[in-house]
C-alpha cells in the first residue's frame, strides 16, 4: 500500500508518472490529477525534482520533462540488473538456434506484476513488437503463467483475488478453477504455453527462471506468429528454452529444473 504521508513515496510517485506520462512532458494539473493531489503540492513536488536535476523546467511551454540526472542514472542503472546481465547470452543463443524472438520476464514480489526488461528479435519480417519495462499481469499468458505457476500458493490466492483475472483478451483464463488445473500442468511438465491469451495470434513459450532460494524470479518466452508455429517444431523449441532457461538458473545460483518437456 503507498504512503501518501511519506515525502520521499511521494517524490518517487511522481517521478514514476513522469516517466510514465505519454508525450515527453506533463504540467503541474496533470500531474496532480494524476496523483489525485493539490496542484500546490505537485508543483512542490515538481520543484524539489528539477533541483536535483531530475526534471527539468521548458522555459518555453512551462512544462516539465525529465532531466539530465534522471536520464544518468537511469542509463546507468539499465546496465545493472543481474538477471538481465547474465540472461541476454543465453538468450541470444536461444533465438541463434529458434530464429524466434525472445523475451525476458522479471518478477517483482512486492506489487506482483512482471514486466519485460529485455528482448532479442528473430531475424523473420514478421514478428511482434513488445513494449519494454512496462507492468504486465501474471496470471494470462505465457510470460505470466511460468511464473504463477511456481509462486506460492498464498501469492496466487492473492493475485486471483486483487485482479479478478480481467481479460486481457478473448483467450485470457478468467475462472480460478480452470487457472489452477493450467497452472498445476505447468508445474509438472515446466513450462508455459498459451495462444492468443497476452496477443491476439501470438503462440507463446514460456519457462521460470529460478533465483538463489528457490524462488521463482522470472521467465524467457518465445512470441511466435500461430502461422509459424507446429506440432513438429514444439518438442524442438521447448528443449531450446529449458536448456535456456535453466543455464539462466544455474548463473543466478539457482537449482534447474529436473524435468524435461513432454508432450503437450
């Protein structure tokens, strides 16, 4: 839960909505709309930013857009993730081997949403864009269920309850009975596969990545176009991804999974 008395969770909120915000820069009343603040204290707010030199102040327009700082440190930071650093290796050997894209999913226990932190395309001209760093729901397709899959049980109670499976398309699972027997088969043959559920007509791969503890960290997908992808290229690229996946495991200390794929 946020705490809006807390001065530095308020900076950081607004920060998150500029960054956030569509169009490059936002003004004081968007910002406090946004919010749901006075705008008297998200000009406060904008102000202490642009000191610090994480905004900036369009001497022209009055608006703010991010500063030099920001864009430092978040260039910086970019580089520093150790899943991501040990996983793009692997994954580039992965889509070498597939010629289909790739796509990293990280795991964040404390607001339960995963996004993608890193891609590696496939060399065909058809193949689907996914948008970067942007917070994605884990209980409908691939990229989400091969990480659902290996939570604990209070968590996914827990999701199920807050999200109430909404939709993201047509082919999303929305009743808790049949998630839990699709979960329970990705946990015994150990991997995902679901078409069509995070974008219409794309098959999606996908299998966890395991941390230190045993927990479950993240996930690589394959995004395959339906047209692409058969019943005899299926064994072949999930043999692919589990030998991706668990060397990902292995680099981040985990224990790799024992089972290897059957048929679905």
């Amino acid at each position: 839960m946020q705490n809006s008395r807390n001065p530095v969770s308020k900076t950081l909120r607004a920060l998150a909505r500029v960054v956030e915000y569509p169009g490059g820069e936002i003004g004081v009343r968007e910002l406090a709309a946004a919010m749901k603040v006075a705008p008297s204290s998200a000009h406060r707010l904008l102000i202490g930013l642009t000191e610090e030199g994480f905004m900036r102040q369009n001497p022209e327009t009055g608006r703010y857009e991010l500063g030099l700082e920001f864009l430092r440190l978040a260039y910086l930071a970019s580089g520093k993730s150790p899943l991501r650093q040990r996983a793009l290796s692997h994954m580039r050997a992965l889509v070498d081997a597939c010629n289909e894209t790739a796509l990293l999913g990280i795991y964040d226990p404390v607001r339960q949403e995963m996004l993608f932190g890193a891609s590696v395309e496939s060399m065909h001209p058809l193949r689907y864009a996914i948008e970067l760093n942007k917070w994605s729901p884990v209980y409908t397709g691939a990229s989400g269920l091969a990480i659902l899959a290996f939570l604990e049980e209070a968590h996914v109670h827990n999701i199920i309850q807050r999200t109430r499976l909404s939709p993201l398309t047509q082919h999303s699972i929305t009743e808790s009975y049949k998630l839990s027997a699709e979960l329970e088969t990705i946990r015994q043959r150990g991997y995902a596969l679901t078409r069509g559920q995070r974008i219409q007509g794309a098959v999606g791969l996908a299998a966890p990545i395991f941390g230190s503890n045993g927990e479950v960290i993240g996930d690589v997908c394959l995004t395959i176009p339906e047209q692409r992808f058969d019943a005899a290229s299926q064994d072949h690229l999930i043999g692919l991804l589990l030998e991706c996946t668990n060397k990902i495991t292995i680099d981040m200390g985990g224990k790799p999974q024992a089972k290897r794929p059957s048929a679905a």
